[in-house]
C-alpha cells in the first residue's frame, strides 16, 4: 500500500473546464467497514458508484493551503459494493487556484486543480488502501467554467453518462500525473465544513423595463439558485446575480465590481432536469433568468443559503420593528461572510478574511454564533502566516498583492480575538494556542513605538469608512489616525498582559503591563487634557477613550458629558467608523447619556443605524449611505450591500438594551441589568452560554414592568431591576425568576403632545422630535434646529417656531400640530 499523493490533469487550461478524476476497484467479501478522506487544491465534489458523498460543499473550503489544509472524512461503507467499484472526484478551480482579489490574480496557491484521496477498506484480517496516484484517469464533463468570481457554466449534454461508475469506457480520459504538493500540511476536520442551510423561495418575480426577468428572494444571502426545468437540448440558461435592483427594476450589478457572478445551464433535453452549481458562490438577492423556455413558475427555482455551519446562540428582539429588523440584518450579514473564512463581503472582486472587520465584530459573532470551530481555525492561519511574512497580514488566508505591515484594528486581532475567544468559553487552551502569535505581534509594535511611548508612525487604516471621509479615501475619517492606533494599543497591551498573567508567564505578564502603563501613560500625555477633553473632539475619539479604560473617573464623566454634546451636534446620525462604531453607544450609556445613546440608535437620518433598514436593507452596509434616498447605488467603488463589521452595535442591544452580559469568563458569573429606554416598551434576548441557555425578557404594559430572566445552571447573576423605584439589585442563582412593579409615571403609555409643550420635552422622544425637525427642515432649508440650546429647550414649540425666520403662517402650525399628535411614545 503506496501512500497516496496529490494527482493533477497534465492538459489542464487556465480557466477552462474543472478536472474529472477516476479510477476502478474490486471489493471483496466480507467488508466491515469504508471510509474516504479527500481533499483538494480547488473546490472537490466526491462521487462514489454514482452517488455525490456527504453533504459538505464548497470543500475543502479556504485555508493558508500551504500551511493547512482541510482534510474531510466520510463513512462511505453504505456506498461500496462487493465486486467492481468506481471513486471519482471533480475538482474546480476555487480559491487555490482562480483570480482572487480586485487584481484578479491567479494561481495563488497553484496553477490547477489538484486532488488526494485516501480511500480504506476495512477487513476481519486486513485493510487496503486506495489512494490517489497515477492509476487514476482525468478527463472532462459538463462543468466547463468554474470561479469563485466568475461563476459556473454547465453543459449537460456534455455529460459523460456513467463516468463515476465501475465499467465506465475511459479510453478517451488521460493518467493522472502527480501534483508536488507537502502532505504534512493535510489536516483532518480543521474547521467545520460549509453546507446548504436554508431554501428561500421567491417573493416576487418580475420583468424589468428591458423585459428581463428578475427573481427576487427577499433576502440578500450568500449561495446560489437551484432550479428545475424542462426544455429543449442545447437550450442555454444563464443566471446574473445582484445584490439591489436600480430605480427603474434592472438589474444593479456595479457593487460586484469585476466579479461576473453569472451561471450558464445548457439543458440536455432529456426531460425534467435539476441543476445547482457547485464550485462557486455568489453574495446576491435578485437573480436575472435568461433563456428560460415558456414561463417561469416561482416553485422552479430556489435560493440556497450556505455558510459554515455553526450553532445559532444568540436571539434578540424588541418592541420596535425597526431595531429588530437591524438586528436581524446584523445576523444574516454574519450568515452571509462566514462561508469557511470570516470576510469582509461575499458579492464582489474581494471577498478576503480582513482582519478589522472581525475584530470590530467579534463579540457580536461570539453572542450569535458558536464560533469556536471556524475561528480557532482561523487563527491557526493568522499565526502561520504570520510567522511566515513577520507581521499579522491585514487579510488572512493572505493573497494581497501588497505587503502588509503592523495596524491597529487590523492586525491587533491576534491579541483581542483570542481573548475575546476567552471570554465567551474560558477555555484557557485558546489563550495557548495563540500566545506566540499574541506575544509577536505586541514585540513587535513595542519595537515601532516613539521615545515618547506612542505608535505615531507608519501606515495605519485609522477610523475606517468614517461617514465624513472622502469617498475616495475611506482611511481620512476626522479622528487621528495615530490617536486611534495607540487608543487600540491601551487595549491590547491590557490584554496582552492578563493573558499572561492567566498562562502563568509571570516575565511576560510583568513585562506587558510595565509596556501597558508606559502606553497609557503616552497618550494620556499626547492626547488628553487634565479635565478630560481630547484632541480632535470626535466621537470616536472620546468613544476609545472612555471604553479603553484610558480616563479616570472624574475624566470620564467629563469626556462622556463631551461626546454626548458632539453626538447631538451631530442630530444623532452616526459619525464613526470601524474603530469607534462597535463602542460610541457603551461610551455613551456607560456615562450617564443613556437617552442620547438610544436617540443615536433610533435615527432614520442618513447615516444612521436605521437609514438602511428603511430602504429595505435585509444586511448591514458597508456604508451607511451604499443605497442613496432614491434607490439608487451611492457609485464610489466600495459600497457592497452584506458588509457585517457595523452591526457591531448589536453587541449593546444584547447588554444593556437587552440586558444580559457576563461578569466573568465563560459565564458563571452574569450579569442581568436591562436599561429600558426611547421609545421600546419590551425587549428579549438569549444567549446559549458554555453552561446552559440564559435568557431575559423584560416589558413595560399597562403601567407595570414585568421581568422574566433564566440562569443556566452552574452560574449565578446579578440583577439590576430596570425602571425600579429603588434601583433595586438582587443576587439570584440558577433557575427562572421573575418581578413585577409599577413603572415610572407616563413610561409606555401615551404622552399628548402640545404647542405648548417645552421643546426639551418633545425632544425626549426621538420619533416625535423626527417629524417635528422634518417640518422645520420644509419651512426653513438650512436653519438649524438646536433643541438642546439653553435659550430654547424651556421654551413651547410655538414660541421657537415664532422666532423662526420669514413668517411661519397657519401651515406651519397645522403641521407642527400633526407632527406632535399623539402616538405611543416612550421616556427616558
């Protein structure tokens, strides 16, 4: 028994068809048992006497394949048969061997498709083994074009009948020549394996103005369409994929920038014929049909949902429509990018593991999802390479056509994702496997700092797509870029420290937090005032400060008391990027400006939480502004529609409006204090923690509040009664507990509004403030509206609308009188 290797087409053609493998084998009486182990460089489809084996697609998914790769194992003894057998395999091109990135270069990993194969055969007095090696043949079939990029064009009259079955005619196929490949780097079950995971049916389908017939699911997902059909042979279907249809119903094909994302089905004419494809995946909503024969019936074609398979583990829901839907939009943006890497978008020339976008969304991951598995996985590629390049790349699996070097946000994910990684499942078996990795990365920008003890050189991506940049400059936010990068330093060298202190290094634990206290020292020095004031005066900017632990207590009160001011100047819309979006709404409920953190929740102004999600968004945005208020795309290069990293403000619904977090690592601890505030009058959320299902459900109706919470058993919780007269807290352990208690005088009920009602008062509740601002805004284009300014929060509506300019007349009062009727509102 030869050790198998890696096998290849010797004809292959760049781009052309995918590769079929095959060989014969007899099995003998008596077999007890069969197993397969398979993997590839492309994208493989094991066939096995006809059948397709297992359930896994898109295998052996995306690793650093030359450091790992995925190795899937199968119980295949239900599929052999004693006598004549036959295994085969196709493989596409796939991420190791088609164009990745915007540069569309090729043969990453290598210049075709390859496969190794480890079939065993278990007998009472033996075992054989049949591997791949030159006894195996290569030829073509119906998958003549395959990319992760480009798509799939199949044609089923090419269709060799029998070709992975035992007897087949193969003398038109070649030998199989072998592949140089280190098979030290083969790993069994290295991270959970991508599968279909839910069917969508169409919501509408329609024909555009051009006459085109567009699908729509309703949802924007990431995986494929698969249809039935019944047509005459040489018939060609070809479906286009989107994310977003333009005004006018067409097609809006510009976010996919130069990936094609198209798929070509010609039928073989032999009746009824089924087809998905196989070695591509596309990030879409709308699918445009063409060369459909007679009418397309919505139950022919379905939307097929893949990602890495992972346990839900987290739930959330309020009383407001709006902030549920962002939520749910949050957990299909997640759904969407974590297809066997962590990326950034699943629609585009992109689709890379960069590294900031997962570490500003980590503790949201972690809440939603099990995520042990595929990110552990992960960084185990991070460490690779970054052992190999010196610096923890800014994408990982690295395939950038430039080099990387040191960034805060990005390549700090080796310190904080571990730990974060900790937190959820205290599993100190993280922490190891990732300490050289967390260690290097820290040395390394210990060496870069300045005598002062600040990271203030080198390129740094700053407060990524802040909604002030130029569009053609998403780094040029208005924070400092440096300010940020030795901000996310205070953090990580914290972390860095604990996490050695944890693995008993005690050196390194002392030596990181002398580095942390030298840190910290710096940039309070170059950035902080004695009161408390930063330079740059952002909101994200005072957000890291706050939240970092960078302030003392009297500081931080006067940083949070800023922020507020700089968030309402603002009218509430989002001002922050990657680095200050995940923490500007803690930073503001953590300092006592709970009503402005949840008036920033529940703006619909562009750019806002909200915005997308009243444009139909089912995703979150890679900008606030990707979709313009006419339906139109916001053209600027970068404006993917399924772009996870800001839905991190779901991590503050699940804690403080939801109001449930840990108090330690792994959960024993709990700690169970919802805020209920602006205009939702109940909210639930759950989390399925490393001990059990812990869950909180609290509402305000019919002047009461009532507080449902279960404890997992083995953890204990403090709970923080919300609305209570007293503040009450109470210490309960495992189990289901409730209270009821009357709620604060006019909270959930309905308030009346009048023109004589103190502006200060209308402003406290963020929808009826809205319309009010929007009648302003008709009258009088250009005027501010400062309903916090001393001179005129006291003030009735009908005197500041008496000392607005030009003259108000009978419509603006008519309107302003509409805009304040009453509603169900809520007060902080």
């Amino acid at each position: 028994m030869s050790t198998p290797s890696f096998i290849t087409s010797p004809e292959y053609a760049a781009d052309g068809p995918a590769v079929y493998f095959r060989r014969d084998f007899p099995v003998a009486v008596g077999l007890v048992r069969a197993t397969l182990k398979i993997t590839s460089l492309g994208i493989v489809v094991p066939r096995l006497n006809g059948s397709r084996v297992g359930d896994e697609v898109l295998a052996p998914g995306w690793t650093s394949y030359k450091n790992r790769l995925h190795v899937s194992e199968y119980d295949v003894t239900d599929l052999v048969i004693e006598g004549e057998n036959a295994l085969g395999a196709v493989v596409g091109e796939g991420w190791a061997v088609g164009p990745l990135t915007w540069e569309l270069t090729r043969g990453n990993y290598a210049d075709r498709p390859a496969l190794w194969a480890e079939l065993t055969l278990h007998y009472p007095d033996r075992v054989e083994i049949i591997g791949t090696d030159d006894a195996f043949q290569v030829g073509e079939g119906a998958v003549r074009a395959n990319g992760i990029y480009r798509g799939e064009d199949y044609d089923a009259r090419l269709e060799q009948a029998g070709w992975d079955r035992a007897g087949f005619d193969a003398s038109g196929w070649t030998k199989a020549t072998g592949f140089d490949w280190d098979l030290s780097v083969l790993e069994l079950d290295a991270a959970p394996p991508v599968r279909r995971i839910q069917e969508l049916r169409p919501v509408e389908i329609t024909t555009s103005p051009s006459g085109a017939t567009i699908v729509d699911f309703g949802q924007v997902l990431s995986g494929w369409v698969r249809f039935t059909v019944d047509g005459p042979a040489g018939t060609t279907i070809t479906l286009r994929h989107a994310e977003l249809l333009t005004p006018e119903g067409e097609l809006e094909r510009e976010t996919l920038r130069q990936a094609d994302a198209t798929d070509r089905y010609t039928l073989r004419g032999a009746g009824e014929e089924t087809w998905e494809p196989e070695f591509t995946f596309h990030g879409f909503r709308y699918a445009q049909i063409d060369g459909w024969p007679g009418e397309l019936d919505p139950a022919s074609v379905t939307a097929i949902v893949v990602h890495t398979d992972m346990v839900r583990t987290g739930w959330f829901e309020t009383s407001d429509p709006l902030v549920s839907k962002l939520h749910e939009n949050t957990v299909w943006a997640m759904r969407g990018n974590f297809v066997s890497v962590p990326t950034d978008c699943p629609q585009r020339d992109e689709r890379l593991g960069w590294t900031g976008d997962l570490n500003a969304f980590a503790p949201t991951a972690n809440y939603l999802y099990d995520t042990r598995g595929l990110l552990q996985s992960w960084l185990k590629d991070l460490a690779a390479e970054q052992q190999a390049s010196g610096t923890v790349p800014w994408v990982v699996p690295d395939v950038l056509p430039t080099a990387s070097s040191p960034t805060a946000v990005w390549s700090d994910v080796a310190v904080s994702l571990p730990w974060e990684l900790y937190q959820e499942h205290a599993d100190l078996d993280i922490l190891r496997a990732s300490y050289a990795s967390m260690t290097a990365f820290t040395r390394q920008v210990e060496g870069l700092l300045d005598a002062r003890g600040l990271w203030s050189e080198g390129f740094q991506f700053g407060d990524w797509l802040d909604p002030d940049a130029p569009a053609n400059n998403p780094a040029g936010g208005k924070t400092d870029r440096h300010l940020v990068a030795s901000a996310y330093l205070c953090k990580t060298t914290r972390e860095m420290a604990k996490t050695s202190e944890l693995l008993g290094h005690t050196d390194d634990a002392a030596h990181f937090a002398e580095l942390h206290e030298r840190v910290l020292a710096a940039f309070r020095r170059e950035f902080v005032t004695e009161s408390g004031r930063v330079v740059n005066e952002s909101a994200t900017a005072y957000a890291l400060t706050i939240m970092f632990e960078i302030l003392d207590e009297d500081q931080k009160q006067k940083a949070g008391q800023r922020l507020a001011e700089i968030v309402e100047a603002a009218g509430y819309t989002i001002s922050t990027g990657f680095a200050g979006t995940p923490l500007v709404s803690d930073a503001l409920s953590s300092t006592g400006h709970l009503e402005k953190a949840y008036k920033l929740l529940l703006e619909k102004h562009c750019p806002s939480f909200l915005y997308p999600v009243t444009m139909g968004a089912t995703t979150i945005w890679e900008r606030w502004d990707s979709v313009l208020p006419d339906g139109s795309l916001n053209s600027t290069g970068m404006t993917s529609l399924n772009h996870y990293a800001l839905g991190a403000v779901a991590s503050w619904l699940h804690r403080v409006v939801g109001g449930l977090s840990k108090l330690e690592p792994g959960w024993k601890k709990i700690l169970i204090a919802p805020q209920p505030g602006g205009s939702l009058t109940f909210a639930r959320t759950a989390h399925q923690t490393p001990l059990g299902l812990a869950d909180v459900d609290w509402r305000v109706t019919d002047g009461e509040v009532l507080l449902e919470v279960t404890v997992p058993e083995g953890a204990t919780a403090t709970v923080k009664l919300p609305l209570h007269p007293a503040d009450a807290t109470e210490e309960v352990a495992a189990g289901t507990h409730s209270w009821r208690y009357p709620a604060p005088a006019g909270y959930g009920r309905e308030a009346i509004f009048t023109m004589d009602t103190p502006v200060k008062e209308i402003s406290s509740n963020p929808d009826v403030w809205a319309a009010v601002v929007e009648v302003f805004k008709r009258y009088f284009p250009g005027v501010p509206i400062d309903a916090a300014g001393a001179h005129l929060a006291a003030m009735p509506l009908s005197a500041v609308a008496e000392r607005m300019p030009g003259v108000a007349g009978a419509d603006l009062a008519r309107d302003l009188e509409t805009a304040i009727s009453p509603r169900e509102v809520s007060h902080v």
